[in-house]
C-alpha cells in the first residue's frame, strides 16, 4: 500500500502512450499543410505578375508632338528639330519632309559668302561653267552695253541675268554706255591683281583696302562684276566712274533697279567696318531674287543679310514679298560639325612621330527639312548652313 493509499486519494493517471506510428502521421501531415501554404502562394504571386504584365502591354497614346520616326545614324541636326512638329500643312500649304544632301553643297550657292574671312572652294564649285562674256555679248544695235575687253568672262547664267538687267535700261532709256570692266578671275589673276594695285597705290596694305587676296575674291565666283560708264557722243567720249559726282544721274538707273534682276551693290563705304573693304561703288554681285530686293530693304551689307536669315527656321521661317508681289518662304539650316579623329604617325620601327589629331569638319552627308512636293532654292553661305527659299506665290 503506498502513501496515496492511506491518505485515501486517487491513484494519479498516468499519460497516454503514443506510438511511433502516429508520430509519424502526425509530421507528415504537418508537412503537407506547410507545402500547400506555400504552393498557394506562389499562385497567387504568378498571378499578380501576370496581371502586372497585361497591363504595361497596353497600348498607350503617342502624344501629338512626339514623332515615332526613328533618326537617321548621321543626322547631326539638335534633337528638337529633327521633325515636323505636325503632320498637317501650315498656313501656307507647307508640309516639311527631312531629305539627305551633300554638306558640300555649303560652298555653292548664290548666297555664298566670299570675303576676307571665308575662302572660295574652287574644288567644290568645279561645275561651274564660266563663258566667255564677248561670246555671249550681242551686236549692235542690240547690245545693250559695252566690253572693255574681249576676254571678260562670266559664269553662264550670270551673263544672262546681267544683260536682262542692262535690255531693261537700254529700252528704258535708249542709252547703253554702261561698259563692263572685270568680271570672272582666276586664282592666278588675282595674284596679277593684287601685284598691280601694290604697284598703283604704293604699299600692300593701302592696296588690300580695294582688293582681296587671292582665293578670297568674289570675282572668282562668276557672280560678280565691275561697270564704268562710258559715253560716246560724235567723236567725243567720256569715261565716268559710278557714283562720282560729276557722273550724269541717268546712270544712278543701276542703284535703283540692280535688285529687280538679283543684284546689289556689294561694297558701300558705310559698311567697310563690316565687309573689310573701302566702299566699292562699280562692283555688283548677284544674291538672285528676292534676296537682291530683301537686301535693299533692309540697308544690309551681305554678311549683315545673312546673319539676318540665321534667326529663322523651318518653324519660324521669314516671310516676304517682294516689289513685284511674288510671296517667299525663307529660312535657314544650320550644319553641325563632327569630331574626326586622325591617328598618330609612327614611322617603320613604331615610333610615334606625330600625335592624333583632333579637329571638326563638316559630315559627307546632312538632313535638310525641305517643303514636301514644293519647288525651293537651296544655297549654301560658304560658312555653316544652308539658306532654302520658297516660293509661295
């Protein structure tokens, strides 16, 4: 008997013995709610992703001024210009396509500047075809004006626009004494130019105020000519300098009505600052039309006219009608240059005899917003771009 016994208690109870089996069924049970929570989560994960992508493949409107073009590899135009913002004409009818154009075309053009600053590119302008101005010249009685010599030359169309301008004189005043004193030079005349005007005013730098160095003249152009005047009354004759004051004023004409036919009046004393040359009053050069007139308008030297048209873009551009009525669209794109990289010379044994160099230069190929289905002028300015004008009406 033991002590619970006499004190009259209940015998304790003893535990439930488990066995080994039903250890065991109770894990694995445990083990498989564990593996179906996590399986359920991952379905509701796969799901969400899911979700997630249906929706980012949505189709999402382009906003208006956003183009889907993809850019050319070499445009080198800003990032902002490099489409229309629109798809629509403007007010004008003008809907801007992006066409691919020689950067050599920035040498050639009736717009090119050639001044002390800026070369002419013989290379470039190979083309151009330059005549014999006597050949070109008519006889009388339809000739209206003079040749000082039979070896003047002009490019072609030149000698057209040029005698366009001096018909109209002659059959607005019946006189012809205009007398065409220099037009086309070579490079090698240009040298013989200014050895003669060193000779004539004393010294190279009195000289260079009424000359140009060589390869730095507009009379290599083929757009640009001198004119004196020259009367013949009977058997006397008198020879007067344009602009002098004992010239008779019928012969202001050409002032007056040069840009009617695309000229002006290239060299004014009041612009010498500008240009670097002493005003010129017989030298003329042809920019064509409207820009001979716009230029007129505006008192503008060349260099001055063209920084002018540098302010507007295909956006932006200028609009103008000239004296006659006809309306133009002018504007101006500009050429960005690209890093080139020249690699080092070394000689036979390795060494390196001469660094890289690093310079800019203008890319072969550059992208020109130009009116669709619309006839337009384009011209370099010899400098960094292009001048585009349109006619409108």
């Amino acid at each position: 008997m033991n002590q619970n016994d006499l004190n009259g208690s209940p015998p304790a109870r003893r535990k439930p013995v488990r066995s080994a089996a039903s250890r065991e069924r109770s894990r694995t049970l445990k083990l498989l709610l564990l593996i179906a929570l996590v399986l359920a989560l991952w379905a509701l994960a796969i799901v969400g992703i899911v979700n997630l992508l249906k929706k980012d493949r949505t189709p999402q409107p382009v906003p208006a001024e956003v183009t889907t073009a993809a850019a050319t590899p070499d445009e080198t135009l800003p990032p902002e210009d490099t489409a229309p913002s629109t798809s629509a004409p403007d007010k004008n009818g003008l809907l801007f396509e992006t066409k691919e154009v020689s950067a050599s075309g920035i040498y050639r053009g009736d717009l090119i500047l050639v001044n002390r600053d800026h070369a002419y590119r013989f290379e470039e302008n190979r083309e151009t075809k330059i005549i014999s101005l006597y050949t070109f010249w008519r006889e009388w009685p339809a000739y209206s004006y003079k040749l000082q010599s039979s070896e003047l030359q002009l490019a072609d169309f030149i000698c057209t626009r040029m005698s366009e301008m001096f018909d109209a004189f002659l059959a607005e005043t019946g006189d012809n004494s205009y007398l065409i004193t220099s037009g086309w030079r070579s490079y090698e005349e240009q040298v013989e130019t200014v050895a003669e005007m060193i000779a004539k005013y004393g010294s190279e730098e009195e000289a260079m105020k009424y000359t140009a160095p060589p390869g730095y003249s507009e009379h290599h152009t083929g757009m640009a000519f001198d004119t004196y005047i020259f009367v013949k009354d009977g058997d006397k004759t008198a020879t007067y300098k344009p602009g002098a004051a004992d010239m008779p004023p019928l012969y202001n004409w050409i002032y007056e009505n040069c840009a009617r036919f695309g000229f002006i009046k290239r060299y004014d004393e009041e612009k010498s600052g500008i240009t670097g040359y002493s005003g010129e009053s017989w030298h003329f050069r042809y920019v064509g039309k409207p820009h001979a007139a716009l230029i007129a308008e505006k008192n503008f030297c060349l260099e001055e006219y063209l920084d002018f048209l540098r302010e507007y873009t295909y956006r932006n551009y200028l609009e103008y009608t000239d004296p006659e009525g006809a309306k133009y669209a002018i504007y101006y794109e500009k050429v960005e240059n690209e890093t080139v990289v020249t690699p080092a010379v070394t000689d036979a044994a390795g060494t390196e005899v001469a660094p890289p160099v690093i310079g800019d230069r203008f890319p072969d190929r550059v992208a020109l917003r130009l009116p669709q289905g619309v006839p337009c002028e384009i011209s370099g300015d010899n400098v960094s771009g292009f001048i585009i004008t349109v006619k409108l009406s």
